[in-house]
C-alpha cells in the first residue's frame, strides 16, 4: 500500500505540474508566500482542532501511514491454528515457549494471559479494551487527514482574497491587473491540489488501513479466546477463516441408513 500512495502522488503532481510546464508563464505557479499561506493556516487550524496530545498521537499516526505494512491475515489463521495443535497435545503451558517467537505484540499479550490461567471473560475484556484504544489512535490520523482536506480550500480562499485586495489597493496600472489577479488565484490552485490530491486520498486509505489493523486484531483476539476454550485446531481455523471472507467447507451430510431387510 505504501507504494501505490508514492505511485499516485508522483504520477498526480507529475501530470499537474508537467502540463504547466507545456504552457506559458509556468513560473507563475511557482509562488512560496501562497504555499506558506495554506500549509500554515491549515496545519494551525488543525492545531486548534485537536488538543496537543491528539495532535502528536495523529503526527505519529501520519509517519506510521508512510511506512504501512500490510497485516499478513492467512499468517495469522495458520499460526493460530498450530498453536491450537500444541495446547490440545500438550496443554496451554506449553505455549509459553512459543511467546518468544511471537513478533506480534496483541497477540502475545493474549496469549500470555491465557497461559497465566486467566478466565476467559477477563481476558476478552482486556483484549477489546485494547483494540477500542488502538481503534480510537488509528481514528485520529483519518480525522487529521479529512480536516486538513477541509481547511485547505479554505485557506486557499484567503489567500487569494488578500492578494484580491493588495491588488485593489493599486489600480493606478490596470495592465498589471492580469498578473495581479493570476497571482492572487495561485493559492486557490495550491489548495484545491493539495485537498484532492494529498488529503482526501490520505483519509480514504488511512480507513482502509484501519479496517485491515482492526480485522487483524479481530483475528487474534478469536484465535486467543477459542483456544483458551478448547476448541479444535479444525474448528478453530474455520472460524478465523471467516474473517478473511472464505467460506469453509462443509462436512457431507450423513448417509442414511441402509433399510432392515424382512424376516423370511
């Protein structure tokens, strides 16, 4: 997924860009004060939005988008499945020598209560917990990239009307009226671009990328929970397996008895 936001933004700005510079005057474009104006006003409304905690938690979430690895779910079927098959053989303790192995930081921390001999209910409390508190963080970065496709046109408005009324305030040239007014429009350009281009797709697939976290937490928590009830490797896989939209396969029905032959 990280790669295919990289093809998109570059594929996007180059279009844009390498279309500007196939006309006249592409240097107007080029305008720093404008770009100041809505990256400034919205990174400082979006300050104003969010409390500073939020805002930090939602900074980090945005380098955590950058670099998204997306969660190998039929991973997570298969292990839990062979941790099945080593807590029926030899019980939920011996899973204790797999916890080292486990890379997955949710799913040890399930599992390790399921080896302590914590009950179920409890476990299941403390695991959605966790999850509800990740879900409430990844929620963060989707709101900061929808806000900040909100407020970029906006300021691009203002932009465009502070340089409206610079311009205004000096008519004496009216042939410099044309390039006042391109000028002036430059910061509308920089933020529609940078809403539909940057921002809004960021937010999509920030929701995207939430889904496939919380399926995967999802996952893991079913898996920790069907093992501490006992339920057969078999059974178990097929229930995980629901979560990755694969249906399983159904035992054939019964056969029906052969009928009694008569007495002679």
């Amino acid at each position: 997924m990280t790669k295919s936001t990289f093809i998109g933004l570059g594929a996007g700005f180059l279009l844009i860009f390498g279309t500007i510079f196939m006309g006249d005057g592409w240097i107007t474009f080029f305008d720093p004060p404008s770009l100041l104006i809505v990256l400034g006003g919205t990174f400082s409304a979006l300050m104003v939005t969010f409390s500073m905690d939020e805002f930090k938690t939602a900074i980090t979430g945005v380098k955590r988008f950058f670099k998204y690895v997306e969660p190998e779910l039929h991973g997570y079927v298969n292990e839990f499945a062979e941790l099945s098959r080593t807590a029926r053989r030899e019980g939920l303790l011996a899973l204790d020598r797999r916890l080292r192995d486990c890379e997955d930081a949710f799913m040890k921390f399930g599992l390790e209560m399921a080896v302590d001999g914590i009950e179920e209910d409890e476990i299941e409390q403390l695991m959605k917990g966790r999850i509800a508190n990740e879900a409430q963080k990844l929620q963060l970065v989707n709101k900061f990239f929808t806000n900040a496709g909100m407020f970029c046109p906006a300021f691009g408005m203002v932009g465009t009307l502070i340089g409206l009324i610079q311009m205004m305030q000096n008519l004496t040239d009216p042939s410099a009226i044309g390039a006042g007014m391109a000028t002036a429009m430059i910061t509308t350009f920089y933020g529609a671009l940078l809403s539909n281009l940057v921002f809004l797709p960021a937010a999509v697939k920030a929701k995207t990328q939430m889904g496939m976290d919380l399926r995967a937490r999802e996952i893991v928590l079913t898996g920790v929970l069907s093992i501490v009830r006992g339920e057969s490797p078999t059974m178990i896989e097929k229930r995980l397996k629901l979560f990755l939209g694969e249906e399983t396969e159904e035992e054939p029905p019964a056969a029906a008895p052969a009928p009694m032959a008569k007495a002679a």
